[in-house]
C-alpha cells in the first residue's frame, strides 16, 4: 500500500521505515529541513538502535522516501499517518495541540478523493472529534477523509522492535458513523503482524484516544508508588530493592516498572500525565485523577532528594566540589533528553555551586544544547578526573559494567551515588569506594 507518514520524529521516523519494512511504499513529510536531508540519506536524526538498519534497507529498496512538502503527500497516497509532536503548553498542565492542527489544517485541503488520516500521537480524549470537525470545514468539495485513532505505545530504544512487534493494536473510530473504511484499511496496512495473533483493539476515539494517556498514568504511577516505598525504606533502613523483588513476584504486580530510583522523565510520561490531569479538569472529573498530581510530585521530588544525597556524600554542601554526572538520557538506549531526570540533577548541582561535568555516551549533543552551561566530556573516565563524586544518572550497560578501577585512580574522591540503584554496592566497597544509593540502603 501507498502511505504517508506527517511528522519524522522519533515516533513518525520510526514508524516510516517500519511501515516500509512490512512492504509499503512510504513517504515520510517533516517540516523539519535538516532533519529531511538527514533521513533522505539513512542518517537517522536521533539515536535509536537498529533503525538506521531499516531505514537504509528500505531507502536502497526505493519504498521509502521523505520530504517537506505536504503537498507530495496529499498527492502520494490516501492513508496518512499523523506522528507530529504534542508537546506540554508553556503555561499549564495541557498539550499544545498546535502541531496536530497545523499538520490537519496544511494537509486537508489538499486531499481529492476518499482519504483516511491515521491519527498516532498522543493526544487529551475529545481531540479527533474536534479535528474532524475542523477537516469537514476544510475539505475539497466532494472529497471525503475519514479520521481514525490509533495510539503509539513503542518505547524509545526499543522502537522498531515495538512497531512491528506491538503488543496489540488499538484503532478508534468516529462512533457516529456506519461507513468506516478504517477497519478494514488497518487491517490490511498491518495483516503480517495481526497475523501473529497480536490483539487488535476496535473502538471509538475517545476509548482509543484514553487507552494510550491511561497506559502512561499507569506506568508512571507505578514508578512513583515504588519512589514513594522508597522513601519509606530510607526512612527506617530497608532494602527498596528486595521489597521490589518480593512484591514484583506477585503475577499480579510483577517486577518491571518497580525500580526505585531517579524516576521518570522523557517527552511522554510527565507530559501524558500532565495532559490527563488538564483534561479531567476540562471535563468536570477533577477529583478522579488527583492522585496523578501526588504521582507526579513524588516524581520530581526524587531530583531533590538526589541532589541532597550528592550534597550528604559531599559532606554536606557540593559547592566549589567536582561532580561527574554519568548519564543526561532520560533512559539508557536513547539520546532523548527531554525532561530528563539525569540532566535536572547535573543543573541543580550547578546551580547550588558545582562544577558539573556530563558524560553521556549518545546523548551529549543533544545536552550541550539544552544545558550549555554544564561541561562535557567525551568519556566517563574523563568525567571522573579530578571528581570529588560520581553520580550515576542514566543506568546505561557502560556504567552498571563499569569495573571501579576504570575511574579509581582519576578521582580526587572515591565517593559513587548510584541514582538507578544499578551497580552493585560490594564490588564498590571493596575497591575502597563509598557507596550511596537514592532510597536507602541497598544490600549487597
Ligand atoms: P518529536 O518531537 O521527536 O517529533 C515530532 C516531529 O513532528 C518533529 O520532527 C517535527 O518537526 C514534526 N512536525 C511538527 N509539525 C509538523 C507539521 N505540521 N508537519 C510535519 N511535521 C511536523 O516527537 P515524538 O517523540 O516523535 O512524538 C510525537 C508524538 O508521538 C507525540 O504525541 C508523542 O506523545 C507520541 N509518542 C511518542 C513516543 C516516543 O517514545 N517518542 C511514543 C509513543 C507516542
């Protein structure tokens, strides 16, 4: 099939060279120059492992293509995919919608024909149905374009396996109409992975719209019941750590999602839970997502509690002191460093008087444009010299592996604050290290 996908971020590159992957015909559209000519020629704009592997096949293949001219998608297939970015408003808790507007309002009316527009952002319940009024006012006479939902759930790092291997497929639909092609189009646009068995999920908008933004409450509510646990442990010396263990055995918790630590970050969760308190309030339900507004305070409360920590190691104030910070990713396996917990950290020890230097092994650019004023290094070891402390920010293999004689002798302080609760206190004790770990003691 012929298929457009509007907006080549993480989500809709992604989704372009996997949809080109499955056998379909794909042109990518971004209003992004630089980052058009980048994936014209295989250079993935951000790092993402074994996409540039499907890109590159599938460019040589001749099924994938990229531009910034909506006016070649309009032209190019009926079936568009919508992966534009809804990123967190400047003042306030809701999703700037701007982006999905702007890409409605250019492609609408350009469309002739029958079209259907696949929506995959992220996005507050209710916004399909106010953008299929806003496309009925802007199509062609006698063209007809059907909007459907259907959510991301792939995770940064591991991208291309989440979009050809999701672990189901939700499709929303205007719930007022009989003559839906969505269904049927979906289906042929996926047959190779619905032929695997995963499930495949028909409703309306609104269901699809809240099953992606509840997937993501969830998670993040996890993430902070866990956080919250710790400091309970940190406050009477338990082990966070065992307790995840023993309650993660539970089939009916289980154990992903439960590591205490730094918390959450990213372009999705803090601003998919921020959007979902918005919209309740939009909607009279105030009261029912309150406790997202505790998940999200129990969150950014661990930057604080980190920073402390560093400062205790520290003895008790980090100015004028030399911090490493290893990791400024908000997850290992990826360069995003939207909201990232690792990078809040390296600033706010700055900012209490520090000297910062980062090392991250593919998200140093992307920092250095974010935090200027911090220092970079192009390693960790480089990081470490002359540091009175080292802060493990992001839990990436290269640290939780790293061997304390790698940095032992560059330091000026053999002092590790483990901010993932990744690296194995002992084997740090024993090279003479002293070991602090965010939410207490952890057992060796
Ligand atoms: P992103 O910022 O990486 O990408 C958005 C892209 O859209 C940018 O390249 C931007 O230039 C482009 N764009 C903006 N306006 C445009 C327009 N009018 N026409 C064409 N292109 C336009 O964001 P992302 O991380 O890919 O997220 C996109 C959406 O996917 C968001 O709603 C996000 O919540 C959702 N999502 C993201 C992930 C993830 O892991 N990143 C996972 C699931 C869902």
């Amino acid at each position: 099939m012929k298929l457009t996908v509007i907006g080549c971020g993480y989500l809709g590159a992604t989704h372009a060279a996997c949809m080109a992957e499955l056998g379909h015909d794909v042109l990518g559209v971004d209003t992004d120059a630089d980052k058009v000519a980048r994936l014209k020629v295989g250079d993935t704009p951000f790092f993402e492992p074994g996409l540039s592997d499907v890109l590159r096949r599938n460019l040589s293949a001749g099924r994938l293509q990229f531009t910034t001219d909506v006016r070649e998608a309009a032209a190019f297939a009926s079936v568009h995919f919508l992966g534009v970015g809804t990123p967190q408003q400047r003042r306030g808790y809701g999703v700037d919608l701007g982006y999905v507007e702007a890409a409605v309002d250019a492609l609408t009316p350009l469309l002739r024909g029958d079209h259907l527009v696949i929506g995959k952002s992220t996005v507050p319940v209710g916004t399909a149905a106010a953008l299929a009024q806003r496309m009925a006012v802007l199509t062609a006479p006698g063209s007809r374009i059907e909007l459907a939902w259907s959510p991301e759930f792939l995770r940064e790092g591991f991208a291309v396996e989440d979009t050809l291997e999701p672990d189901r497929l939700v499709l929303g639909t205007d719930p007022d109409t009989a003559e839906s092609t969505a269904e049927q189009i979906v289906t042929e646009i996926y047959c190779d992975i619905l032929s695997t068995g995963v499930p495949f999920i028909r409703t309306d908008w609104a269901t699809a719209e809240l099953v992606k933004v509840s997937a993501n409450a969830f998670l993040a509510t996890k993430i902070s019941f866990i956080n919250a646990v710790s400091e309970i442990c940190e406050a009477v010396g338990a082990d966070v750590s065992t307790l995840a263990d023993a309650i993660g055995h539970d089939k009916r918790i289980g154990r992903r999602f439960l590591n205490a630590g730094l918390g959450f970050g990213g372009g999705c969760l803090p601003k998919d839970i921020r959007g979902f308190i918005a919209r309740a309030d939009e909607v009279g339900a105030t009261q029912s997502l309150r406790f997202l507004r505790e998940v999200d305070a129990i969150n950014t409360r661990r930057r604080t509690a980190m920073v402390d920590l560093v400062a205790h190691a520290c003895g008790g104030d980090v100015l004028g002191a030399n911090i490493a910070v290893l990791g400024a990713a908000f997850k290992p396996e990826s360069d995003d460093v939207r909201d990232s917990p690792a990078l809040n950290v390296a600033g706010q020890l700055a900012l209490r008087g520090a000297s910062v230097t980062v090392f991250d092994p593919k998200a140093s650019q992307n920092s250095q444009r974010m935090y200027p004023m911090l220092a970079y290094a192009t390693s960790a070891a480089e990081a470490c010299e002359q540091a009175d402390a080292v802060v493990v920010a992001t839990e990436w293999a290269e640290f939780v592996h790293m061997a304390p004689e790698e940095i032992s002798d560059v330091v000026r302080g053999r002092v590790i604050i483990d901010g993932r609760r990744c690296l194995d206190p002992q084997t740090w004790r024993d090279a003479g290290w002293r070991y602090h770990a965010i939410g207490g003691p952890m057992r060796a």
